[in-house]
C-alpha cells in the first residue's frame, strides 16, 4: 500500500488570546518512516505525541534529537489573528525520501452549524450531534476539538435525553463540540449550541429540530399470494432493539394512531384493523401505514391477488407426532393449520413422495397447497373450504380436520376391521 498523509489542506479556528483553549488537529502519515517538518511556526506550532516541539527543522537535526521515526503529529493555531498566510507540513520518509504535503491555514470562525447523519432517529436510539465551523468564506474548519461550546435541549426535554459524555480525548465533558442524546419517547426535540471562547461574543448560537419516531413494521413482510374476493390479516408491531438483537411488540389493531391505505384500489381494500380485502381484479398493490402524529413514520408492504392455477395435495405420516401434540380433544377443528405442529416444514419437498405404502394403525396427515400460475404458493385464506376429498371409511378414519378442509389427519384401519 502506498504511503499516505491523513490530510491535504486543513483550515484552524484562531484564539483570541494567550490564555485562551486552542484546537490540536492531529496528522499523520502510514506505511514509512517520517521526518517532518513545519514552514512557517509563527503560524502554527507542531508537537509530537508527547508534546515536545518539531518546529525546529527537519527532526533528526539540529534541537530535535536522534533520527526517530514519527507517525503523528499534533497542531496548533500559534497567531491570535487572522491572516491570509499559510504554512506547509512535510513528512519526509527516511528510506525512500518521497515527501508528504499538508498546506494549513488559520481563521476566525464567522458562524456555526450542527452536524448530524440523521435529523430523525428511534425510540431508544443512541445519536450524536457535532458543530462545526464556518470562516467569513463559508470554508469550514476541520476541527474544533478543543473549544468550548454550550448545548441546551431548547424543547422536547421529554423527548431526548442528554448521555454523559464518553472518552474522547482531549474533548472535555459538557463543553465539547460533540452532544450525545438518546431518544425517550416520540416527539420533536431542539438542540441548540454556542460558543464560549473569548474573541468569539458576536458569533450567533445555532438551532437544530430533531424527530424521534417509534418505528414499526407492516407483517408479514414478504408480499402474500391470495384468491379474489378474500380477506387477508395484516399486523403491525414497534421494532425494540434488544441485547439478543430486534424484537417486535405487536400493537393492539384497531388504532386510531395508524392510518392504513392501498395503493391500487381497484385490487381491494383495507380496514384500519389491518384486515385487507381483495376484489375480482388480479393484480399487486402496495399497503402503506402511516403514523398519524410523526407522518414521515411510516411502515410499507404489499400484496398479489391472483386466481389458482394448481392444486398439490401430500401425505405424510406423523403417528410419533400425533400422540405427542394433538392428544387433546379441546383443540379439535379449531384452528386454521396444525400442520406445523405434527413435522418440519422445511422438510416438506424431501420427505413427500407421489406413491405411500400406508402401515396399519398409523395416522397420516393429508395437506393441500394451491399455486398461481408463476409458481408461488397462495396463502389459504379463512373464507376458502375444501369438500372434494373423501375416504373410503372402511379403511380409514377421519379423527381431524382444519377449518379450511385441507388439512386432515386420518388413521388407517386393521386389515380385521377393513373386512
């Protein structure tokens, strides 16, 4: 990898006076071993790690002492005013003698701005908030690490809360160019942030508008497959970000908050209980869900009315399964599926065959499946029933079937009793 400098062109915020707290930018170079050296130390001093000068030339000469190699090092505004003077930071790499510039600059700040990756963020999400810089020119400095500045949570006290400030160095907590906050509830909160370093009284406080929205998510989130003229339920649920990762917390439907809409109304419709209902018309839609009190909070999905193209029926033994979870005669012919309960769905396509040799006394469970016409399954919906499969009863017992009718579990007769 070839060797590099941290920065090219830096631009530091002036102190007005001796006494007052300067910025140290750091620079450094990778992949050689540097000498450095500063140009103009009137302008800007030059440390190392340690705090002693390099600005007596080229290190490894004259006062710097012995020839040690230095990755980094640190600057500081030297001049108290503002000039249109600048100075130049080599790093010199001993071995090869291949040079790094930086051309530095100082300024005064003319106004400050506040920096965030996102103005919007979660219940229980950690954000950070950084100022920065602007000279009369609208350059901006590189760092003001060092300074002194003043945060305020304006409005939304309820909504943010301050975090205590964590290792950064040489920033010092509370009057850092940095804020930490976490999100409390959803809401809109203000931040608002001054300097306090002398020189800098005209300088005007800046504001900023945070929003915290409880994020949820449209369930399923995969688009499902149904029949025209078929309901559909959908959920919501808030995402919780949990130590074992994202959880969800289902929301109680109806609910005035969350406003429900489709985008192809022709495909159907949907309640504010979150129940979809589609028409005779084929075709996808999207279903969007909108935060009524924070509208940018909003949660998509989507949904595919189609009409059956095939129908797949299998069998499977699940005797072992059988007396372990259906043994109790209260959940007979209450439910939807109890396929799952009786074997490993994620096995269905390995262990379904086209030909069965039934065993005596066993129970099997029958499952039918419809499929569009492009090959994906149809969700089964709860208004669908299914009547055409009959058994003959001399060799077979019906002991339960789903709501629906495409599921059954029978068990097959003795030979004795057949005859």
């Amino acid at each position: 990898m070839g060797k590099q400098i941290s920065a090219i062109n830096l631009l530091l915020p002036i102190s007005s006076c001796a006494e007052c707290r300067k910025v140290r930018q750091e620079l450094s170079a990778t992949n050689g071993c540097y000498l450095w050296e500063n140009s103009n130390p009137s302008l800007v001093s030059m440390t190392d790690q340690s705090g002693r000068s390099l600005d007596g030339g080229p290190q490894g000469s004259g006062t710097q002492g012995s020839r040690k190699c230095i990755d980094r090092v640190f600057l500081e505004p030297r001049t108290m005013r503002e000039t249109k003077t600048l100075t130049w930071i080599t790093a010199r790499d001993r071995d090869s003698g291949q040079v790094l510039r930086c051309q530095a600059k100082v300024g005064a700040v003319d106004r400050l701005g506040i920096l965030t990756h996102y103005r919007q963020f979660s219940v229980n999400e950690n954000q950070h908030l950084q100022v920065a810089g602007f000279d009369d020119e609208d350059n901006i400095f590189s760092s003001l690490d060092g300074l002194r500045f003043d945060w305020t949570v304006t409005s939304g006290t309820d909504v943010v809360k301050r975090l205590a400030m964590p290792d950064t160095g040489s920033r010092t907590a509370h009057r850092s160019d940095l804020f930490f906050l976490k999100g409390v509830q959803a809401g809109m909160a203000e931040v608002s942030v001054r300097i306090l370093e002398p020189g800098y009284e005209q300088v005007g406080e800046v504001a900023i508008r945070l929003t915290v929205v409880d994020p949820f998510v449209l369930l399923p989130p995969r688009p499902a497959y149904i029949l025209p003229t078929s309901p559909y339920q959908f959920s919501l649920a808030h995402l919780r970000m949990e130590d074992d990762g994202i959880q969800h917390a289902s929301i109680r439907l109806p609910d005035d908050q969350y406003e429900w809409s489709v985008e192809e109304p022709i495909i159907g419709s949907v309640g504010a209980d979150g129940k979809f209902c589609s028409r005779v018309t084929e075709g996808p839609t999207g279903i969007e869900v909108t935060d009524a009190a924070m509208r940018n909070n909003t949660a998509e999905g989507s949904i595919i009315v189609v009409y059956p193209w095939r129908l797949e029926v299998k069998l499977r033994d699940v005797t072992k399964k059988y007396g372990e979870v259906l043994a109790d005669p209260t959940t007979q012919d209450e439910e939807l599926s109890f396929a799952e309960s009786l074997f490993d769905p994620s096995q269905l396509e390995e262990d379904a065959e086209e030909t069965h040799i039934l065993i005596e006394e066993h129970y099997y469970l029958i499952e039918m499946f419809l499929y569009e016409k492009g090959g994906n399954l149809i969700t089964l919906t709860e208004n669908l029933r299914f009547t055409s499969l009959n058994l003959d009863e001399r060799y077979f017992e019906t002991v339960r079937t789903n709501t629906l009718g495409s599921e059954l579990v029978f068990k097959t007769k003795t030979i004795a009793e057949a005859i």
